[in-house]
C-alpha cells in the first residue's frame, strides 16, 4: 500500500453513504498495510464495557473477553497514556511511560498477554474534542513499521472515520461536550492528580515526586481552576468523567 492509497480514503470516507461502507473502506487500508487487528471506539473508561462502545473493530479471537474478565482496562497502559497523549503513540511506548508506576508489573501481565494472542505491536490515534478525548483508534498485530506521513495520515483517517461513523448513525448527540472545562493538562498536573485520585495527601505526593507540599498545593489550585472544580474530590471526579483519569 502507498501514501496515496491513505489519501484517497479520505475522500472516500466523505462520500460513503452507509456506516457499513465507511467499516469495510477502513477495514480495507488497514489490512492492506498489515495489520490484522483494529478498533474504533468511544473513549474507554474504567466502568464501561469495550465492546459496547465499539464502532467497528477485529480482534483475536477470545481476547475482549479475557480483557474483560482479567479487567485489564484498569491498568491497561495504552488506556492511561492516552490521558497523556496529544498525538499517535506505539502501543510498546505506553508500557514504557510508566515504568515508575506501582502496577507496572500489571501492565507488563496485559501486553504479555495480548503479545500470546498475536497483538505483539500496535499504534493508538486518539481522536479529540474541544474539551478532552473521545475516542481512539487502535490498529496492531505483527510489527509494522509506519512512517511519520502514515502516521499523520492514519490520525487524520481515525478522526474522519470516528466522525464520519457517527453522523451516519444519527449518534452526534451522544457526546458530552460541556463548555467552559479546560483538559489540556501538563504532565505533571496529571501525575498530581492520579496520585490524589489514588488518595495521597499533599505531603505524600510531594515526597513521591520530590518537590514541596506547597508546590503540590499550587499545582492542585491549577488544577482546580482548569476543571472548574469545587474542591480536590470535585476535581478527581471531572476528571473521570472527561476520561482524565481511568
């Protein structure tokens, strides 16, 4: 497959006229370029079901199932990078991120898992709103190596395809997009706030990141604002909701 080829879906993503053409055009590059598993989803959180939000998608067999049961969307690094993330990532570098990260070995457990059932490699395109994530499309299987153009040009194809999908099944209502919220958050504010998600102190966090309670506390007034949050709680709950934290 060439550059071209990705080009020209997206002209024809624009003129289908059917979910199922706009399914089977993207099915049709995806597997061209030699990846043997994909999904197209609403943004996935800790106590939603995978499959549900599904727009169309192939994945080894038994393996939403087992993500499922093993409830690896709780520690799945790919899932929490993307709180992180702005552009395309390789599936290997989320694992990496977190390395520090006290469930590390848990993530190390899904990709070793997912790696058995033919998902050794793989890319995530987030697809954006204005005020956070919507939704992602995840494409892998056996290595494939996509160049810098492929990788703009697959992003570009996951946000028309996303979009696309939607309009025709009559679903754009069904995004919450609330005015006024800012999610554009540093690195750091997002350390901060998965550890007070996870119920540490100032001071706790603090001594985990090395910097002084005070600093957590200017951090946390930052972050506060951004979210429009009336308190510490408020602010870990507007954050689960947006698909900040999972």
């Amino acid at each position: 497959m060439s550059i071209h080829s990705l080009i020209q879906l997206l002209v024809v993503l624009e003129e289908c006229r059917r979910p199922e053409g706009v399914v089977a055009e993207l099915e049709h590059v995806i597997h061209a370029y030699g990846f043997q598993y994909y999904g197209l989803l609403r943004h996935l959180k800790a106590t939603e079901d995978p499959i549900s939000l599904m727009f169309a998608g192939h994945w080894p067999e038994k393996w939403p199932q087992i993500y499922i049961s093993k409830k690896y969307v709780l520690t799945d690094p790919t899932v929490r990078y993307l709180a992180y993330a702005q552009r395309p990532f390789r599936w290997r570098d989320s694992l990496a991120a977190f390395r520090k990260d006290p469930h590390y070995r848990r993530m190390e457990q899904m990709m070793a898992d997912g790696h058995g059932h033919g998902l050794r490699d793989g890319y995530i395109f987030p697809i954006h709103g204005r005020n956070g994530i919507l939704g992602t499309m995840s494409v892998g299987g056996t290595q494939v190596d996509l160049s810098p153009v492929e990788i703009s040009l697959f992003d570009a194809i996951a946000r028309k395809a996303f979009w696309r999908l939607l309009e025709l099944k009559g679903e754009m209502h069904t995004l919450e997009e609330v005015s006024g919220i800012d999610t554009r958050l540093t690195r750091r504010e997002m350390e901060i706030l998965q550890y007070l998600a996870e119920g540490m102190t100032s001071v706790e966090i603090g001594k985990r990141l090395k910097i002084s309670n005070h600093t957590v506390d200017w951090y946390m007034n930052g972050l506060q604002d951004k979210l429009q949050a009336r308190n510490r709680q408020h602010a870990v709950a507007v954050a689960f909701r947006h698909g900040l934290l999972t």
